[in-house]
C-alpha cells in the first residue's frame, strides 16, 4: 500500500486554481474538486473491489453483486434501476445544472477459474457450470471495474449540485458471454432495454497486466475485434476403414478444410488494413480407428478489427467450407453464430480528440493514444455502435513486474496492483465532467 498512499499524497498535492473569485479567496474548479474527492474515496473503493473479489458470480448469475451496486447508489441519492438485462444495475445522478447525458460502463461478472492467488480476499466460491463443479473468480479485472464506477459515482454525487447534466452509471452483467439459450445478454439486451436512453457519449475501461501502474492507453478506430463463433459441420458417408472408396471420408474432407480456413486470411485478405483471425479450436467426428464417420464436426472463433472485413470474412469461410467439401464429393453446414457474436470495440476518433487533453491532464506521461489494437472482444462495442464511445486500458502492472508474477487476463494467477485505482476512478470521474462542461473545459 505505499505506493498508494503515495499516490494519494500526489492527489493532495495538485496545483491550486490560477483564478480568483470576484466575492472572495480562489475557488477550486468542478475538474479540480474531483481530483481531491477522488483521494478520499480511494480507500472505500479498494474495498470495493475487494469485496466483489472476494464474492464473485457468473455471467446472468450477478444478483448479490448487483444487489450491492445497488444499494450504494441509492445511498448516493441516484435513481436506480434494477433488473436491467436480467442483472443489471442503471443509476441516473441529475445534475444541478442543464447539460447533455453521458454514460459510464463497468462490467460485474466473474469467470468459472479457480483462484490460484494467495491473497486474504481469495475467493472461494465454487459453482455449477456446463454440469459441471468449478470455481469461480474474477480472472479478467471485473471486480476492479466495478469498483472503481463505485468510487465514481461517490465522487460525482458529492458535486451533483455543480454538474452541468446527467451522468448514467451503467453496472453491466454477461460481458463474458450468457450462458446457453440466455441471448441476447450483457450490454446487447442492456442498449435494447433502453440503458442508454439519452446518452450522448459512453466511456468505459479496462485493467490490463499487459500495462503497468500509471498508463492509460486507447486509439482512434478499432481498439478491440469482433468475435463470432463458428461451427462447420462436414457430413459424408459412412464405410469401412479398411474401404475408405465405399463412402465419403469427412475426417480427410476436414482437415483440407481446416487449411483452407487459414489461407483466407493469410492469402484474401488484405491484412495492411486490419488483422483477422480465423481459429480452429474443436474437432470432433468418428468412435474407432477402423469406421470412417459419417459426420466431423469442427468449432471455432472469427476475429476482425474492421466491420467491412468481418463481413467478409463471413462469406470467404461459408464459401471456402462448403466448395472444398463439395470438391471432396462431401457437404458442409456452416453456422456462425452471430447471436453470440461481439461487433469490433471501435473508439470514436472525434471523441477521442475532444477528450485527448483531459486525458492527458490525467494521465501525464503515462498517456498513449496510439496502442496497437488487440484480437481479443469486448461487448462494450454494442454502447459504442449506439452513441459515440471511448474505451481505454488501465495498466495494473507494479512498475518492473514479470510476466510471471503478472500473467494475462483469465489465469487463474491473475492480480491487480491496487496502486492503479486512484488513475481508474480519476480517469472515468475527469471524462465525465469534461465532457459535461465541454470542449473548452475539458482540455483544463
């Protein structure tokens, strides 16, 4: 924790205002107020965040987590929806002043991990998933999140009657995929029920061990891909393996399949526009060595950083699949699942340039807005298809840290360095109110 004292003492520590009051002393500015608030929620947040570490819950299943957003922001005085996409949680803080409506996102579920970290707020829990028993733990951040908001919505409801609009406070579940039959879910069926109703803008951020303590780091453009889920299914005809002639062999017919995949896009497409992904991860067909199957069926994932090339991609697999089984005198049935499919995680770059110096201010030296895109997804894309977004990574890397000690997102070693929170709370609470205040304002 002596890095987050630190980090508080630097927040006591900020410039007094260069303007004077006409009737009196120097007032701190709404921006400049946030910031000393910010170090007194600090504590309440790490604790936050520790008690949703502690007591976390599957995607659709975040009805304690939910439970407990919810009562603090009824707390704070907000109006608060519940129930929102099933376990969702929607509070609404009005400002004292007239003013436009943006939205801040956090995303409350865990993952079916089992903690392998050695910390007094481990979690325990263990649950039923897939029919099976497993443990449960917030491997990806999401406890960190929502904490975080937690600690926003304190802030900025200590400085409602100075607000100048209204700040939505979107607490979202099923950000890592509804369970079976439960689509649409997560911020798809949130935007359906009406979540960002008003928003003119939607910001959100993610803890990442790929970043250390201290950096923030977004683009313009695609941030995040698109994901889809695959399933081709090769049907053939069922023989002797000893007679391979007498039927259609649909093992063979899957394996020319599964390399023709990879040549779209390593052959297609035009990949100095934006990189893709076409994975295999699954295949199953056949019971013995010596009984040629009728079926093979094969699962997948799609990635693109680009709507035009996802679409296309889309088209070369269907079309790839079934003329290469249809060459081996096979059939194939190709679904993609776009049900469960996230858009690509795409920051508005007009957005960002408004919002580049309170960024900055924030953030220092440790500001990047030019990081290199990732193929992993993100559903805060369907907010930002809705009303313009800006989508960040938080680094919670300690400084000099090895990969071993901070591994990647979903380990089940995976840990935050709680040094990092001051800058997450700082970051969404200075979006929010240089947005509201406008372009002038916000570049303070």
């Amino acid at each position: 924790m002596t890095k987050l004292l630190a980090a508080l003492a630097a927040l006591a520590l900020l410039p007094a205002p260069a303007r004077a009051q006409a009737d009196g002393p120097p007032r701190p500015d709404l921006a400049e107020r946030v910031d000393a608030l910010v170090a007194d929620v600090v504590p309440d947040v790490v604790a936050y965040r520790r008690h949703i570490h502690e007591n976390p819950e599957l995607s659709n299943r975040e009805t304690e987590t939910a439970a407990y957003v919810a009562e603090h922001l009824t707390g704070l005085g907000m109006e608060v929806r519940t129930g929102v996409a099933r376990t969702g949680v929607v509070g609404v803080l009005t400002g004292g002043k007239p003013g436009p409506t943006v939205a801040l996102r956090a995303d409350m579920d865990a993952l079916p991990v089992t903690e392998r970290v050695d910390l007094p707020f481990a979690s325990t829990v263990t649950t039923i998933y897939n029919g099976m028993e497993v443990g449960v733990m917030h491997a990806c951040g999401h406890d960190a999140h929502v904490g975080i908001l937690m600690g926003v919505a304190e802030v900025l409801a200590a400085v409602r009657d100075e607000l100048p609009g209204t700040v939505v406070f979107l607490f979202q579940p099923a950000e890592e995929g509804a369970p079976a039959g439960e689509a649409p879910a997560g911020a798809e069926l949130m935007v359906a029920e009406g979540a960002l109703s008003g928003a003119e803008a939607v910001f959100g951020l993610h803890v990442t061990s790929a970043h250390e303590v201290g950096e923030l780091k977004t683009r313009p453009g695609g941030m995040m891909a698109s994901a889809d889920n695959l399933e081709i299914v090769v049907h053939g005809k069922q023989t002797h393996g000893a007679y391979p002639w007498g039927g259609v062999d649909p093992v063979a017919t899957s394996a020319l399949v599964v390399t023709g995949l990879q040549t779209i896009v390593s052959r297609q497409m035009d990949l100095t526009k934006a990189p893709a992904v076409v994975t295999i991860g699954r295949i199953d067909g056949g019971v013995r060595s010596n009984i040629i199957p009728d079926s093979v069926a094969m699962i997948g994932t799609i990635r693109a950083l680009d709507d035009g090339m996802r679409a296309e991609l889309h088209d070369r697999i269907r079309r790839t699949a079934t003329d290469i089984a249809s060459s081996q005198g096979a059939t194939a049935t190709v679904t993609i699942a776009d049900e469960y499919g996230y858009p690509v995680t795409a920051n508005d770059a007009a957005l960002l340039d408004r919002m580049a110096p309170t960024l900055q201010r924030v953030a220092g030296d440790g500001l990047d807005t030019g990081v290199a895109p990732v193929l992993g997804a993100e559903d805060f894309s369907y907010f930002a298809n809705e009303v313009p977004g800006l989508f960040l990574w938080l680094g919670v890397r300690t400084p000099g840290a090895s990969d071993e000690l901070f591994p990647p997102n979903h380990s089940p070693l995976f840990r935050i360095d709680e040094d990092a929170l001051p800058l997450g709370v700082r970051t969404l609470a200075q979006l929010a109110v240089g947005y509201l205040e406008g372009d002038e304002s916000a570049g303070r």
